[in-house]
C-alpha cells in the first residue's frame, strides 16, 4: 500500500507545476523543452522519484522539498508561482511530513 503522504507532495507538484506551464514563459514549451528546463525538470525526476517508492520516509525530505525551493529561489518564476511553491512548503510543515522523517530518523538510530 502506497504512503498517502507521497499523494499530498503529488497533488502539490501538480498545482505547481500547472501554474508554471500557464505562464507566459513556459506556454511554448514542447515536451522536450520540459526536460531541459532545470525547473520543470526537477519536478519531472520528483515524480520518477515519488512513483518508485512505497513510503514517503524512504526518501529524504530535501529530495521532496528542492523543486518547491528551487522555484521560490528562481528569478524566471512571478509572484504567484512562488506563493504557491511556499503555499506548498508550509503544507509539507503542517502535515509534518518533515517531522515524521526526523522521527524515523531518531527511532531508527
């Protein structure tokens, strides 16, 4: 059974990603644009990621959490991208997706 927790991070790659294809700059993007753009890209390999594991603890948290960084540090992306990238972020916080990572951490050690 798959982690429900790689579902939150799916949905919220999706919104991200959505936004940043209706922008101006990516709208003439073809499919192989898209694995050549560093940011759609790494969301791209995100998702390779995500599809590959049963457990969101599997992963590391910065691995979920650079594409979402990456577009709140990117000088290419409009204000309301990089809301929705921290809108994203805050989420992963609230739902304790990091801290049940750091409790495994701690449990396993």
């Amino acid at each position: 059974m798959v982690d429900k927790n790689i579902y939150i991070v799916q949905g919220e790659i999706s919104v991200v990603v959505a936004a940043i294809k209706r922008n101006s700059r990516w709208s003439t993007h073809t499919p192989l644009d898209e694995e050549q753009d560093p940011l759609l890209g790494s969301f791209s390999h995100l998702k390779e990621t995500l599809n590959n594991i049963k457990d969101l603890s599997d992963v590391e948290p910065n691995v979920f959490l650079r594409p979402f960084l990456e577009v709140v540090r990117s000088e290419d992306t409009t204000g309301p991208i990089t809301g929705l990238a921290l809108t994203s972020v805050n989420k992963f916080l609230s739902y304790g997706l990091i801290g049940t990572f750091l409790l495994c951490l701690r449990n396993n050690a």
